[in-house]
C-alpha cells in the first residue's frame, strides 16, 4: 500500500525524514501483518452483521463527537476501536494488550489539539486504522494535502469507478469485522467524521444502521478545526500545505461534507436518525443521552448510566481551548460559504462591518 500512495504522490524533499520513518515502520511491520493475515482471516471473514447495525456518530470535525463517542462507549453492549487496535491494526489480534505497556511510553496523555483524555482503551476513529488497511481512504488527503482526490472519492464518492466503489466498500467491511472480532461483539458504535458524507454509501452496507448526527457553531468548528491542522494533522503532511490552503480547504471541504449530508440524511429510514447541538449535549449530557436511546430505539441505557456518569465526573474539569477572534475577511468567507449551515442548525452571524 505505501508502494502505491508514493506512485501516486509527490512527497516533499522537507519530508523525507517522516517518509523515512514509515518505510522502516511498514518494512518492520509487514510480517506480523502477513501472520496476523493467515491465522485470522478466515475467522473475521465469517462475521455477519444481520440482525446487528452498526450505530455511526458523524458531525464535522470538532463538532462535539468524541465526547458523544466517549459517553456511549461506557455502554458494555457496544464493540468499539479502541486506541490499541488502532495504533497497530495490522497486528492488532496478535498483541491484543499484551504489549500495552511498551505501547503506552508512546502515547501521548491528551490529544494536542483539545486536550482530551488520550489511553489505549479509549475509542478511536476507524479512519486511521483503514488508511493502513488501503489507499481507498479519504484521510490520505491529510497526508498529501495537494492530493485531494482520496477525499473526493473515498468521502464524497465523487469521480469514482464502480469498481473504486466496490473495493472501498470490501475494504471497510473487512475493517468492521476486524473490530467485531477484536471485541467478541457484533453491535458496533463508530465514530468517524469522515462518514458525515458517506450516508449513502453506509445505507448500502447498513440499510438499518442507526445515525447520531452533531452539530456545531461554526465559527467554533472552524477555529477548532485550524487547530487540529495546526497541532496535528500538519505533523503528518507529507507535502508543504500554507496556512492560507489550510484555511481555504476547511472552509470549503466542510461545506461539501455537509451538503451532501444534508441531501442524503433523507435517505435514512425514520427513526434511525437523531440531530443533537453540542450545546444541548453538554449542558444536558444524561438526559440527552437518554433521549437518543428512547429515539434510536437503543435498549440499555440504565444499565450503561453507572459508566457514562462515571467517565462525566472524572471531565467535571475538563477546560475548553480558547481562541483569538476570527478577521473580517475571514468571518466574511464563512457567512458566503458556511451560509446555508447557519440557517439550516439556526446558529446566528455575527455582525461584520461593511458586509
């Protein structure tokens, strides 16, 4: 796979080091993947999900999921990706936790970009795990910034082959059934925002799949968003990408993700779609939580309140990232671009000189 994403990209001379690095990684990794291959592939091959959809949390990045995500991941009913399996995929069924506590020295104990709680059991977005798995992801547009043909086609199936379809189909299914069998469990909470305009293509996989979709005020996702880019996503470019790009790509990948979401939600079957504020699950994160079991039709929540209420009290005093003003010229892109977004969740404009 790394073969074919440097056929298909130039890899800045700056980057060689990090380029480096994920060859000797891929070389070093390649045989516990060919092992890992062997022994279980015939098993997770068998998983069925009938009877079993899957719940998907979407929402733009820095829309409030991840707190959605931790909540309901202290649900016992639910299989998720944890950090563990998705840090080392490939031989993810052969070290299982055994070898956590030399993984660990490397893990990071919150996330740059929000200071969240970062361990090897928590959940984790499945994305990064299938960007090891195949180049039919949209994430290796972050790697290759200048490349942004693995987000047109693998997000928003845009210039795709049926063939291209099919296989990012056959990819992702094999992802899911690699955490099903990682979990002994087949009822599946994910958590990806890069589903967010992929409805289509997960009702195809899941006619029955249920859907948690959060939103955000936007001048908040955008700044948040610069960050993770900033803090983050930067550290893993492969190309040189300006500050000004990354701007103009928030900007204007946000609102085709959400576009497309919005054509497509209707597309879901009624009742298995909830829309939720990050407002409205902060200020009130039980009784929404319960208000989403009670909509989707999701039985257990008494059973999973101890947990959820549990990991609530030890973020009491989590502390938000604070944020610089957003410029005139800036706030001005956002009411062109991100309009429709405001009207559509009722989020206000802020009053902008000479607009």
């Amino acid at each position: 796979m790394w073969r074919q994403l440097k056929q298909d990209n130039t890899i800045d001379p700056v980057y060689r080091f990090r380029k480096w690095k994920i060859e000797l990684l891929s070389r070093l990794l390649n045989m516990a993947s060919s092992l890992q291959s062997v022994l279980f592939s015939k098993k997770i091959g068998q998983i069925s999900f009938e009877g079993h959809p899957p719940v998907f949390i979407v929402g733009l990045w820095r829309s409030g999921t991840t707190h959605l995500h931790y909540m309901m991941a202290r649900d016992p009913q639910f299989g998720f990706l944890n950090n563990h399996q998705a840090f080392t995929f490939n031989f993810s069924l052969l070290s299982l936790k055994k070898l956590n506590k030399i993984f660990d020295i490397f893990v990071p104990r919150k996330r740059p970009q929000d200071n969240v709680r970062l361990t090897l059991d928590e959940p984790a977005e499945e994305e990064q795990a299938l960007s090891t798995l195949t180049t039919h992801s949209s994430i290796h547009s972050f790697y290759f910034p200048r490349n942004q043909q693995y987000f047109e086609k693998y997000h928003l199936f845009e210039g795709i082959s049926e063939q291209e379809k099919s296989q990012w189909k056959k990819d992702y299914l094999f992802l899911l059934k690699n955490i099903a069998f990682y979990n002994r469990k087949r009822d599946l909470l994910l958590k990806n925002p890069h589903n967010t305009g992929r409805i289509k293509e997960l009702l195809e996989l899941f006619p029955d799949a249920k859907f948690i979709f959060l939103h955000r005020d936007p001048y908040t996702v955008f700044r948040s968003t610069k960050k993770l880019y900033t803090q983050m996503i930067s550290s893993q470019f492969l190309q040189f990408f300006s500050q000004k790009e990354t701007e103009r790509l928030i900007i204007e990948n946000n609102a085709k993700i959400l576009r497309k979401y919005m054509t497509e939600k209707k597309l879901i079957p009624a009742g298995n779609l909830v829309e939720i504020g990050f407002d409205e699950l902060e200020s009130a994160p039980l009784e929404m939580l319960k208000s989403i079991y009670s909509r989707l039709g999701i039985d257990g929540f008494e059973k999973a309140k101890p947990g959820i209420e549990m990991y609530l009290n030890s973020v009491q005093h989590y502390k938000k990232n604070k944020y610089r003003s957003l410029s005139v010229p800036l706030l001005k892109k956002l009411h062109s671009a991100w309009g429709f977004w405001f009207e559509a969740f009722g989020y206000q404009k802020r009053a902008v000189s000479n607009e």
